[in-house]
C-alpha cells in the first residue's frame, strides 16, 4: 500500500477544483453538484463548503444512487442493494457538476448521465473526479481531475474520507 494524497493533499486539491469549476461556469450562478454513491457525495459536500468559502453562496447538493442503472447489475448481485437518490431541487437548466471519488472505466459514469437524464434536462453536465486512474472502456473524461495516477489493472486505488472511514487519505494496493 502506497500513500498518493494525505490530508492536506486532498484540501488542496478540492480548494483548485472549486476554483476551476467556478471560473469555467463563470461564477455560482445555476451550478449544482450531484455526488455519485458512496465518496462522491463526500467529495461533493466538500466542494461544496469550498464553492461557499470562495463565493459566499451556497449552491444545492444533492445524492445519486445509480445502482439500477449499472450495465453489470445480474453480475453484482441476485438482490442488489438500492439506496435513496437525495437530489430535492430541478436541475432543468442547471449547470449539474457530476462529482465521484475515482474515474476508471467510464461505466459508473455511463449509469450516472441515465440517471441524471432521468431527473431533468440539465443545460450542462460536467464531470469532476478526485482521482483518474485511466483504463477507459467508454469515451468518457473528466472536465475537472484532482490528480491523474497511471495504474496497473492489477492495482486499485482506495480514496478514504473522514467521514465515512475515519482518515482522509489516498491510497493505491495492490503494487
């Protein structure tokens, strides 16, 4: 196990994601941030407080639960677990910033535009991950990364926040 991003790694890195994201959207204005299930919606709530730090507006925030729409549903599980998307605001005519932890083969993603499509009709949707690890399997990439790790396939690469594992910290396994 190797550490790639500590704590204060991880702040900054959030710290240049609100800014480029608010720069390109040329402000607050009609942005909201939808986190993907599980460290997505963390990574989102952080760039929230971030975006309200710098802009002094606070901007809605949602939760999407993507699990129906994955392509490998049979394969996880006969009974798969289905959580609450928690997303209470239209986001017809928002810029939506789609937030997850790592980007990988594009599919999560892929389960995500269904789902957001699903809620409304967006004027944008932007992609902003913590980690790209590469290997894409779908013409998908990110408009906003915090750090770009050229992995093996044999690797993985495990983003860990406070809230959900005690520490916040980025590692990679498997080397």
């Amino acid at each position: 196990m190797k550490e790639i991003l500590d704590k204060e790694s991880i702040d900054r890195v959030i710290k240049r994601i609100a800014h480029e994201l608010l720069e390109k959207n040329k402000g607050a204005k009609d942005l909201c941030l939808i986190g993907i299930r599980n460290r997505g919606v963390c990574l989102a709530r952080r760039l929230h407080e971030s975006i309200q730090d710098i802009e002094h507006k606070n901007i809605p925030v949602g939760v999407l639960d993507i699990t129906l729409y994955r392509d490998d549903l049979t394969l996880i599980s006969s009974q798969p677990v289905v959580h609450k998307t928690e997303i209470d605001f239209d986001i017809t005519d928002k810029h939506v910033i789609l937030v997850d932890d790592v980007l990988y083969t594009g599919r999560t993603v892929r389960a995500a535009l269904d789902a957001l499509i699903d809620l409304g009709r967006p004027k944008t949707i932007q992609l902003a991950v913590l980690i790209d690890r590469g290997h894409r399997e779908l013409p998908i990439r990110p408009d906003y990364t915090g750090k770009q790790i050229p992995t093996s396939k044999k690797e993985t690469i495990e983003v860990r926040f406070t809230e959900s594992d005690g520490k916040d910290e980025v590692v990679i396994t498997g080397t």
